[in-house]
C-alpha cells in the first residue's frame, strides 16, 4: 500500500500542461493505479478525446512515476470508459481554476450552464465565443467588472 500513496503523492506533482496551476488529480483525470510487482500501471481519463495534449500528460505521468526508485516499469493507458466528466475536478483543482483565472466547471446536471465570473464572482456573464484556446475552455465576459475570462466547459453524463 506505501508504494502505491507514493504514486499517487507523486501524480499530485503532474500538473495539465495547457492549465499548470492544476495537477491531474486535482483534474479528476486519474481513473485508477494498479500495482503489481513493482509495476505500475495507470488508467486516465482524457478531458476531451482530441486533446493535444494527451501524449505529454501521459509521458509527464511516466517520468514522474518513474522518479520513484520502487518502480520498474509503469504504463498509462488512456480509457474511454467511464468518460471523464467536469464533476471529477476536485475542490481543490476548482479553487486553482478561479485562481488562475479560468472560471472553474460547476456541478452540471446537464441543462443550464451558469458561469460565476472568477475575478468578482457576478453571474452577469455572457458567452463570447464557445471556442476558446483549448476545446476544454470556452471565453466569457463579465458585465459586471468587464473582464474577459476563460471557463471549462461543463461535461456531464
């Protein structure tokens, strides 16, 4: 069991490469670790199938985990199943977000997207473009304090 906290304190130093204040854990995007003889294998959730930046997640995931001197060998699959969903990103990956700027996913029950703005918290908002520099962001404009500002886009089953 020690070997496998270590893996998962280890992953809380991943950070998303497109959103670095975030780690993948904190972004929900580790579905399991597995290990087995000193061999680690991990399942993640992509945040979009088409995201750029999956090859560098998954090699980040590989140098870190293999930084610890226990493991052999690791392995990270990208999995379809279960879909990665805004509701794993953890409160902690949240408060980063609207840290960073990037207003973070609420819970989404799939109807109504309301997109508190990070810097002052009005709901004001409105969709400026739904294409934003990453397909997990959408750009926003707050009426209120008349900041642009990137959210998540919200991803439900």
């Amino acid at each position: 069991m020690f070997l496998k906290e270590r893996v998962m304190e280890v992953l809380e130093t991943v950070k998303d490469p497109e959103i670095p204040v975030v780690s993948v854990v904190d972004l929900g995007i580790i579905h399991e670790v597995h290990i087995s003889n000193h061999r680690v294998t991990i399942e993640a959730m992509p945040t979009f199938s088409g995201c750029p930046a999956l090859d560098m997640i998954k090699r980040n995931i590989e140098l870190a985990v293999e930084s610890i001197p226990e493991v052999d060998f690791v392995t990270v699959t990208f999995i379809r199943y279960p879909i990665w969903t805004t509701n794993l990103v953890s409160t902690k990956g949240r408060e980063a977000l609207k840290k960073f700027g990037i207003a973070p996913p609420e819970e989404h029950d799939g109807k109504e997207w309301r997109v508190p703005c990070p810097y002052c918290e009005s709901v004001y908002t409105t969709m400026d473009n739904i294409f934003g520099p990453a397909a997990c962001r959408s750009i926003l404009y707050c009426r209120s304090c008349k900041n642009p500002f990137e959210a998540m886009k919200p991803v439900s089953i």
